[in-house]
C-alpha cells in the first residue's frame, strides 16, 4: 500500500508539472447578431484533439448557430448547424492558428435577431473524456491517472515541437530581414558614393569650365 501511495504521489507530481506546459481549456461568452460573425484564434499543436462545448438557449428550429473551423493553411476543417447544446470535435492536421467562426443560421419573421452562446474549447488531453474511458476500460484510480500523465506529456512534447517549429521560423525569418537590411544599406552606400563621385566630377568640369573662359 505504502509503495501504490509512492507511486499515486509521483503521478500526481508530475500531472501538476505538466499541467503548466500543455494546453488547457477556453471558456467564452458572447452574443450573436444579424449579419455578423465572432471569429476566435486558437493556437493547436499538429495531431491534437480539440472539443468545443457549447450551449445556446435562443436557438429555435428555424433559427440556429453555424460554427465553422479553418486550418492554418485556410482549409476548411469542420463546418456544422448547431443544437441548442452539444459539442463537436476536430483533430488538427497542422500546427498553427486554427480560426473557429460563429454566424446565425436561417432567418424568419418572429426568430430572434440575437443568441447568446456559452462556448468552451477544450484542447488535448483537456478535450478527453476519462471517466467514460475509465467505464469502458475498467480502469482503477492509479492506472486512470498513469494514463492521463501518459496523454499529458504527449501533449507536452507536441506543443513543445509546435513551440520549437515557431522559434526556428523567427529565426529564419528575422535573419532573412537582417540580411536584406545588410544588403539594404550596402546598396545605400554604394548611392552614395556613386552620387558624391558624380557631384564632384560635375564640380570639376564645373570649374575647368570657368577657367578655360576666363583665360579667353
């Protein structure tokens, strides 16, 4: 007993460690009107689980939300009519900002012009539903919680990767950016110089000029 409790003690050590370096949840409130959309960013590591639960109290039959999510690279990953309450889930193909939009569906006389919606985006281990997964799989209190480090250090390594792919493209990108400032003010100097020989040249035939008339 006294080893099981060593061992629940170090899991549960290192679930808070991790907690601090993976992704977590989102929760949102917002109101949605006619002809508008409310569009949030969200930064997902590739191969990541992502389940948006949401509720919407003013939705009628003949009035609902349409929420709809895009990739970094635009395409279109989810687009889905919603109930009054429920959840949908992606998994991202790629690292980057993932564009979750909201818009009203369907328009009629009567039907509200405005609903509110209770939004949260559980990202990663965050998005995983244990308890059905201890239910179905007959799993005890410390295997359950093995199996969440386990998923939480894969979310770790992901977003670190994700985090690691970000710092090698700054760092591409701001020594492209100094290397064309190098070149930048090269070119700059070379105007210069090139103009400042030029003025001088022009001086010169300037001033012989003016002699060759004076001695006349």
């Amino acid at each position: 007993m006294a080893a099981v409790g060593r061992v629940g003690g170090v899991v549960a050590l290192a679930v808070v460690f991790a907690l601090a370096a993976a992704p977590g949840a989102d929760a949102l409130f917002f109101k949605l009107k006619d002809g508008t959309s409310r569009c949030f960013i969200e930064e997902v590591p590739s191969d990541t689980l992502v389940v948006a639960e949401y509720k919407s109290p003013d939705t009628t039959e003949s009035r609902s939300v349409e929420a709809s999510v895009k990739s970094p690279s635009g395409a279109e990953v989810i687009t889905r009519v919603l109930d009054a309450e429920g959840r949908f889930a992606f998994t991202s193909d790629e690292a980057g900002e993932h564009i979750v939009c909201f818009q009203l569906s369907g328009q009629f006389f009567g039907t509200p012009t405005e609903v509110r919606v209770d939004l949260r985006l559980n990202v990663g281990e965050m998005a995983i539903d244990y308890a059905e997964i201890a239910r179905k799989e007959h799993l005890s209190t410390l295997e359950l919680e093995v199996r969440k480090l386990n998923d939480k250090m894969r979310d770790v390594k992901r977003e670190q990767n994700y985090q690691r792919s970000r710092e090698l493209k700054f760092r591409d990108t701001s020594e492209a950016t100094n290397s064309r400032v190098q070149w930048w003010s090269l070119f700059q100097t070379a105007v210069l110089v090139v103009s400042g020989v030029y003025q001088v040249k022009v001086l010169k035939d300037f001033f012989r000029s003016r002699r060759l008339t004076t001695k006349r």
